[in-house]
C-alpha cells in the first residue's frame, strides 16, 4: 500500500523515527499522567506541520487519557479537577482561534519559545507553592486551555496548580490525567468539526502509531512504581530545551526564507 502525502515523501529513517518518538512520549505519559504532547509534539514538529502533528497527538491523547482517566478515577481530587475544567474550557475556546490565524513560522517559533522555557524551568529545580491560592486556577486553566489547543501541550501548565494543591502522587497523577483527557476530548472534537482529522495521512498515520501508544503507556505505568522520576525529568528537559532552540532556529529560517 502506497503511503499518501505527506508520508510518501519522508526517507525512511525519518519514518522510523516516528514510533520512537511515539513510544517516548507516551511512556512519559504512562508514568506522571502528563507529558505525551510535551515531548512527542515538538520533535514531530521537525517532520511535519504544527497542525498536522497537534492533531495526530490529539487522535493518539484520546486513547491514552481516556483509559487512564477510567482507570484511575477513585484517585481524582474532584475539587481541582472542577476549579480547572471552566478556565481552561474558555481558553480552549481562545487558542481555537489563534491556532487558525497564526502563519506556520510564528506556530513554530511559539513552540519552541513554550517547550524551551519548560525545559529550563525544570533544569533549573522548579519551586513548588507549598499551597497554591484557589484564584491561581483561572490565569493557570486559560494559559493551559490556549496551549493545549494549539499545541496539545497544556498538561504541564496545568500540573504547575495542582502539584502546588496536591501532595499524593497517586491523587497526582490521576487528577491530572483526567483534566488531560477532558482537554483532548474537547480538543478532538473541535478538530472532527474543522475537517482536520479527516486527513487520510492523518489517520493511516494514528492507526499504524495506535499499538506503540499502548506499549509506551503500558511501560510509563511499571516506572511510575520503580522511579523516583528526578533523573528521567532532567532528560526531558535537557531533550527539551535543545528542541525549543531548533524549533525556534527553523521558525526564523521558515520566515526569513519566506
């Protein structure tokens, strides 16, 4: 079977390191409940367009935080998954409207700006609120909301108030896997509606990546167990940060060659 377009042009190394990719960021996921899209999205964007990539992400998110949030949802600290779920539904709403307005240069160079900054703040040893304020949930949820919209990355923003609201790792993680999976249910629909994931690439594509999403949870889910997470957090974030500056350094040749 003939790969459609934009599959049939890319070298074959480039198409191995797809599930790679795939695996890495769902692993993360498996083991904090968060993280797929952080790591998975900026690499992928090396390889295809911003949108193209959020809404593969977004197809994959929807497997993986739906059987997580079942899964865990005894665990669920209810109160701040309810303080987060309306600012960050509006700033769904908001980040809809950027991500079609915004010239592909500008997309780019934003995720390299958001993931590089991420990075740093966790290379730099990132300090906690001994207890965020309950305000704190709307400008958290908005910025949240516009990022996981346009980038399917709003689940570290997110864990920004609750790791500061909740001290269990269980609760942890299964609050912010089902903020997550709300987000990529609203953030699915929204694209079946725009016509995006209807792309045959798109979904061939999500289909092939659909059992490697599965191994790379069902892996993060025996580490949660086994690691503190210190060590695999500064890879992350050094994989991070070297990814935001070569987002960023296409995003200015993009429009400089424009």
């Amino acid at each position: 079977m003939s790969l459609p377009p934009p599959l049939a042009d890319l070298p074959w190394y480039t198409l191995a390191a797809i599930p790679l990719i795939v695996a890495i960021g769902y692993t993360m996921f498996g083991a904090t409940g968060f993280g797929s899209s952080i790591v998975s999205v900026p690499l992928l964007a090396h390889i295809f367009p911003v949108a193209f990539t959020v809404a593969l992400s977004t197809s994959l998110d929807a497997f993986a935080a739906a059987g997580a949030s079942v899964r865990l949802r005894r665990n669920v600290a209810w109160p701040e998954f309810r303080r987060l779920m309306v600012p960050a539904l509006i700033g769904m709403a908001l980040g809809a409207t950027l991500v079609v307005k915004l010239p592909a240069s500008i997309a780019l160079g934003a995720l390299g700006v958001f993931v590089g900054s991420y990075g740093t703040y966790l290379l730099l040893g990132p300090r906690s609120l001994r207890r965020a304020p309950t305000w704190l949930a709307w400008p958290i949820g908005l910025v949240g909301g516009v990022f996981s919209m346009m980038f399917g990355t709003g689940g570290p923003v997110y864990m920004v108030f609750l790791s500061a609201r909740i001290h269990d790792k269980a609760t942890l993680r299964a609050t912010s896997a089902t903020i997550v999976a709300m987000s990529v249910w609203t953030r699915l629909a929204l694209f079946i509606v725009a016509g995006v994931l209807l792309q045959p690439a798109l979904l061939l594509l999500a289909a092939a990546m659909l059992p490697v999403m599965l191994l790379g949870v069902r892996l993060g889910n025996r580490l949660h167990h086994r690691l503190s997470g210190a060590g695999v957090l500064r890879l992350i974030a050094i994989l991070l940060v070297v990814n935001g500056v070569s987002l960023i350094a296409r995003a200015l040749a993009t429009a400089h060659g424009a």
